[in-house]
C-alpha cells in the first residue's frame, strides 16, 4: 500500500516581472534571458509571505481532493526559503489550515518536492497515515542576490501542494545524493557572534552555471532511462514527463540525449521561472486544472538542485 | 587525432563543415555559449572517456584537445 494523489492546488503571487523590468535592475535583455534560460516572465512575492503561499496552496489542493485539514494525519512542506529557521513552515500550514496532525519540513532544495512524496511513501507502506498533504513552497525572491544577474533572472516564487490518500499510485523512484557545496549553495544569515572567525558569505544563491547545467542534464537523462527500463516502459508509455522546471535549455539538452520529444515534458518555465522545490508540484496542479491528465495515466517526475540531490518517481494518476 | 574526432564532432553537432575548425578557433567564433560548452564537456565525456571540468581558460579547440590529452 502507498497513495495515490487526489487533489492539487498551487498559488502564485500576484506580481508578473517581465525580463524588460529585470533590465532597469541589472544588465541584461530579454532576448539574454529568453535564450539562455527560456522564461519570459516569473510571479514575484509582494504582499505574500513564504507561509501565505503554502496555505493557499494547501487549501486548494485540500478542496481539490474534498478532504478537511482535520482530517490530514502528515504534513510534510519543503522550502529554502521559509519565513523563519524555526518554526518550519509546515507548523504555520498546520496551524492556519486548521489541522492538528504531525507536521514538518524536509530540506532538499529544488529535488524536495519527491523527497516529500518517498517519506510520505513511507508512512503509508506503515499504515501509519490515510490522507497527507504535502507542499512546495518558495519566496526565492528573497534570497537572490538582485545585483547578480546571473542568478537573480533565473528564480521565482510560489507554492504548490498535494493531499495524498491510500492507494497504489506511487510506483517506483530513485534517489541519489552527491554531496558538494562548491556547484550550488544558499549560506545561512551569518550572525553576529563576537567570536566568530569563519568569513562570512551572503545569504544568497551561489551557482555556478555549467557545472549545475552538467549535473542536471546528467540526472535527468540517468533517472529518466533508469524508471523506463526498470519498469518495462518506453516513453509513449508515460502521459507527461513532469521535469523540475530549472531553465528550458536543461530540459530540451535532456530530451535530445534521450531521444525523447520535447513535447513530451511539461514546461511552464516560461511563465513561472524556477520556483525550487514548488516547481513540480505548480505543473502538477496546471495539468490537472487543464484537463491534461486522466485517471491511470503514468507520469514520470525527475528533479535536481543543491545538494547535489536528484531523483525521480514514477506514478499513476 | 584527438583534434581531428573532437572537429568532427563539432561539425556534426553544430551543422557546420570540418574544414573551418581549426585549433585556434574559439568556441565562441562557433557560436558557442557557455550551455553549449557545458553540453559538449558532456559529448566529450561520452566520446573520449575523460572528465573535463568546467573552466574559464577553455577557449579554443586546442585548449579542449590539451585539457583531453591531459586526462588520457
């Protein structure tokens, strides 16, 4: 026994930044952008907390599936860039959902979305738990460095969510974890102790490109070949490839080494940015809303960030 | 050789004929960003079984063939 997905909801801000406002910030071009990240425009938090994002997301996804937060037994949330270190931002979902249910964060930066779904996995092969909501959620925004405009065009923020319920929709996964701070990095708030001698870093994005372009490229060709193969699959098999949505360039370099139409992957990069960790949950729930997916179809999610952490899963809708 | 395969390979990939790529020619005069160098440290991964890591000082062809050779 594991689940099976039965709602979604996802939230993005308001404010629609378009690559021409990002050039009277730093120096670059919409045409810069467009071709070497493929995002046209990106949801930019105003008015909106970290945690206002999740629960607005929780609470779609939760009328989505017809289930009340009373009766949720798991929260799980993933950010980098939560409201406070401490509480976690499933504490505040919990609290302002209303629900009463254990409830906390796991850290895995932009691949935390299926790390979420694997340790949810887990409570249900226990029987521990009958309906889990688990979210995605990221004020990036405030992290980025808006004088590097290397970086600081690429993120976006939002938040998406899913409640999970008894079934056997979760059919395989893969995980793998290559420890390295040098590629991609977001230093804590480096405090004030007065005697502290370490060099402080700011709390920013760190990432250095083609290396993080090499690891993703990597991950997803690895993981991708690795579910289909394992599970008897060719890519016709599968509805959607649902990709963490990084940079377009990733993803189209990924489906010509596979030898996999482009159509075959979701992208909404173009509209949305990188989100981390919200970014396949928000093309979850857009499929959905659209009417793109039927019950029983399979899709195959693949994600990569820090870490270096990468992974996918395979599941039925 | 390693040139001559790691030409070929360029020309192929980027549609472009063999013959205008020589040692001296720069990744950028081909039109190349630093994505496209980052995918073809992945090509010549597949192709030559060596690891090449990323770096600023890989401009020309020769700097790849040298940076090849030195893993070989």
């Amino acid at each position: 026994m594991n689940f099976r997905i039965t709602g979604t909801g996802s939230y993005l801000p308001k404010r629609i930044v378009t690559n021409n406002d990002l050039a009277k910030i730093v120096e670059t071009s919409d045409e810069w952008i467009q071709q070497r990240i493929g995002i046209r425009e990106r949801r930019i938090a105003t008015d909106e907390t970290c945690a206002d994002m999740a629960v607005s997301a929780a609470e779609s996804a939760l009328e989505n599936a017809g289930v009340r937060a009373d009766e949720l037994d798991l929260i799980l949330t993933s950010t980098v860039s939560g409201d406070f270190v401490s509480p976690s931002t499933a504490c505040l979902v919990q609290k302002r959902i209303g629900a009463t249910c254990m409830a906390y964060e796991i850290n895995a930066a932009c691949s935390a979305f299926l790390f979420l779904l694997e340790t949810a996995a887990g409570y249900f092969a226990r029987g521990k738990v009958k309906k889990a909501l688990i979210v995605g959620a990221e004020k990036l925004s405030r992290i980025l460095d808006w004088k590097d405009r290397s970086t600081c065009v690429i993120f976006g923020d939002g938040a998406g969510a899913a409640v999970l319920e008894a079934g056997d929709g979760y059919l395989d996964s893969t995980f793998d974890v290559k420890g390295d701070d040098e590629v991609l990095r977001i230093p804590h708030f480096h405090g004030s102790s007065p005697f502290d001698e370490t060099e402080a870093e700011e709390p920013y994005i760190h990432m250095a490109g083609q290396e993080t372009f090499k690891f993703a490229v990597s991950s997803i060709t690895r993981d991708v070949k690795l579910l289909l193969e394992r599970n008897s699959l060719t890519a016709d098999d599968i509805r959607y490839i649902v990709p963490h949505q990084a940079n377009a360039r990733i993803i189209d370099t990924a489906a010509r080494r596979l030898g996999i139409p482009q159509e075959k992957f979701y992208m909404n990069i173009d509209r949305l940015g990188n989100t981390s960790s919200a970014s396949i949950p928000i093309a979850l729930d857009e499929l959905s809303r659209a009417g793109k997916l039927e019950r029983g179809d399979k899709l195959l999610m693949c994600a990569f960030g820090a870490g270096l952490a990468s992974a996918a899963a395979l599941i039925r809708w | 050789m390693i040139f001559e395969k790691l030409a070929k390979l360029l020309a192929d990939k980027l549609d472009v004929d063999v013959d205008t790529i020589t040692p001296e020619t720069t990744a950028a005069d081909l039109g190349m960003d630093s994505l496209d160098v980052a995918e073809l440290l992945m090509d010549i991964e597949d192709e030559f079984g060596v690891t090449v890591e990323p770096s600023p000082d890989l401009k020309t062809i020769d700097d790849f063939v040298k940076a090849i050779e030195a893993k070989q």
